[in-house]
C-alpha cells in the first residue's frame, strides 16, 4: 500500500508542515482536482492505497483515494479561491462559512502509516473507542483508538474534520491503552 505524492510534495519524506486544509471534491474527481492544483502551484496531497481489483479477465493494481471525496491543501487565505476553481472542487471542509484548518499532527500521523509498509485498510470515523498509543515499531508514539477484528488488532488513526480514519494491523504487544 502506497501513498499518491504529487510532484509538488505536500511534505518532506520526513514530515508534514504548515497548515492544511481538507478540500472536498466530486466522486471520483480526486486525482483529476490534484493535477489541476499542482498546475496552479497549490501544494496538496492526496493520500491513495495501491488496491488489488479483479475485472471479469483479469486483476490489476490500482491507486484509489484513501479518504474518498477529500484531498488536503497548502495554501495561503488569500490564495483559497485558486483552489476552488479546480473542476471538481465543491469546496472547503468550513465551520460557520470559514474553513477549518486539520490539524497537521492528524495527517502526519496518516502519512507516517502509509510510509510504514503496514498494511492499511480504511475504516469507518470511531467516535467511541479505547485510546491507545504505540510503543514500538516504526509507528511509535502515535496515539488512536484500539480496536480487534477477527481476532487480530487493529489501530485506527483518525481525521475528525473530514470524519475519516484509517485502520493499521499492529501486534497487541506494541500497543498500550492510554
């Protein structure tokens, strides 16, 4: 499972800096709104996952959206309306008509999941669970919410804004409650 960087880096390979907004976009027009940013030198990111689908003859790797309907920008408030005419665009994730910026810790936390080669699956928003932190491992210190399925436990790291998360398989050994 990979991450879709576009060629204006939203990070370093290290890190992801700044403040961030959560731009949301049509179905399916995730990667076309992203090209159209990188055109206008808006620096975004559109976290994807290599997925592996069967047509009817075959199966193929493709790159799909981790968070369907959402990618996250850069950009300076004078700047924001650039982003909007992008064709695709429906607008800002905004509280009372202003556009709330997601904390840059949320999707470094993101990025760093997907930079680790664990696998990632997407998962529904927890808005209960129990919070948790992990100990070791190349994930160490993020913290989220600890959930089992079938048997084998997962650690859900969540964007609240855009009401999305993303499950990561962990040993329950490498992880502690908080």
């Amino acid at each position: 499972m990979k991450a879709y960087q576009t060629e204006t880096a939203p990070y370093s390979d290290s890190t992801i800096q700044g403040e961030w907004f959560a731009l949301h976009v049509r179905s399916r027009h995730e990667k076309l709104v992203s090209r159209q940013l990188d055109e206008r030198g808006i620096t975004n990111w559109l976290p994807l996952l290599e997925t592996r689908r069967r047509w009817s003859d075959r199966y193929k790797i493709i790159n799909e959206p981790l968070f369907p309907g959402y990618l996250f920008v850069s950009i300076a408030s004078e700047d924001r309306f650039d982003a909007l005419y992008a064709r695709g665009t429906v607008g800002f994730v905004s509280f009372n008509g202003c556009p709330c910026p997601v904390p840059a810790e949320q999707l470094e936390q993101v990025r760093r999941a997907l930079a680790s080669k664990l696998k990632c699956n997407p998962y529904p928003y927890l808005h209960k669970g129990r919070p948790a932190e992990i100990l070791r491992g190349p994930l160490k210190g993020l913290s989220g919410t600890l959930i089992q399925k079938n048997r084998k436990h997962r650690f859900v790291l969540s964007v609240p804004l855009i009401g999305r998360s993303v499950a990561v398989e962990l040993d329950a050994v490498d992880i502690r409650p908080l």
